[in-house]
C-alpha cells in the first residue's frame, strides 16, 4: 500500500486531544523521546458493546510500559473519534490515547485517501526516534495486518542504538 511518507524524512506534525482534555503534538517528545505512533479506529482500541480483546498491538504496548520507559519512548494510539473517558492503555506517560477528529494527523501519516465513506479506511504504525525522523513504517486496510508490540519494540530498539547522542549503550553486567 503506498504512503507519503519515506522513510528516514521527518515525521509531519500531529495534534491530538487526550480523553482529559490535553493537547498532546509528536513533536513535545522532540529530542527527549522515540515515538511509536499507532492510528486505529475506536472500535479497534474498546470494541462496542462486547468482551472483546482490544486490538493487540495497542493492548501489547499497554502492557509492556516498562520497555517502552527504558527504551525512552512513547507509544501515540491515535483515534479518529473523541477518547472516551473508561479508555485507558497502561501508564499515560508511555501509552498516550488520544483523538484527532479533524483528520489532519490521519491524513499526513496514511495518505489523503485514509477516511472512506464509513470512516477511516486505514490504519498505520509508525516509528520515529526523538529527533523526528521517521525509521519504520506499516500501512493496512485493518488492525490485525499491523506488526504486534514486538516488531514495534524492536524497531525502538534499533532507534535507541542508533541514536549518537543517547549516550553510552546500557551493557548488562556478567
């Protein structure tokens, strides 16, 4: 599926209102944070009116906030909806869900063609490391074609290695 984006260019800007209220922008993590940005349809994070799971990846990420704080970065689950108040995914410092109802964020990140006539038609994840330049990318028509938290994780994973200001590497002791 094609994107606008290319990879290693810098991420476009993204708004987006949490449940609460705040507004939170990718670029607040500028030089501080790596970015794991993940746009779903509300009914892919809290399913109406069922049991069901939530989406996996966003349900994987919520559960792995301990890597995400070591590997100083910050998962972005992106909703095309207002966030309902119930909806919460691990610690709101590494999980931010939050909601761009005008599609602006949506549009930069899938293409001009990513709402349909029943809503968003696509859906994406994307890593960026703190200084915004984009390092993976995965566009489908749903959820469950996305990688789960594992690809995700070790993509931040690489940025953090990569990264030449992040300091000396963390080595485990023998």
């Amino acid at each position: 599926m094609d994107t606008p984006l290319q990879l290693r260019q810098l991420i476009p800007p993204l708004t987006a209102r949490t449940a609460d209220g705040r507004w939170v922008r990718a670029w607040d993590f500028k030089q501080k944070k790596s970015l794991a940005i993940v746009f779903l349809r509300l009914e892919d994070v809290a399913p109406r009116g069922t049991a069901a799971a939530p989406n996996p990846l966003s349900a994987e990420l919520a559960a792995r906030t301990d890597e995400l704080r070591r590997l100083e970065a910050v998962a972005l689950v992106i909703l095309p909806a207002p966030v309902p108040a119930s909806l919460a995914l691990g610690s709101a410092e590494e999980v931010v869900v939050a909601a761009d109802v005008s599609g602006r964020s949506q549009r930069a990140f899938l293409g001009e063609d990513a709402f349909g006539t029943a809503g968003l038609a696509r859906v994406g994840a994307f890593v960026a490391d703190r200084y915004g330049e984009l390092a993976a990318q995965w566009i489908a028509r749903e959820a469950s074609a996305l990688p789960g938290a594992e690809v995700i994780l070790e993509w931040l994973s690489q940025v953090q290695l990569a990264c030449e200001e992040c300091g000396a590497p963390h080595w485990p002791a023998e």
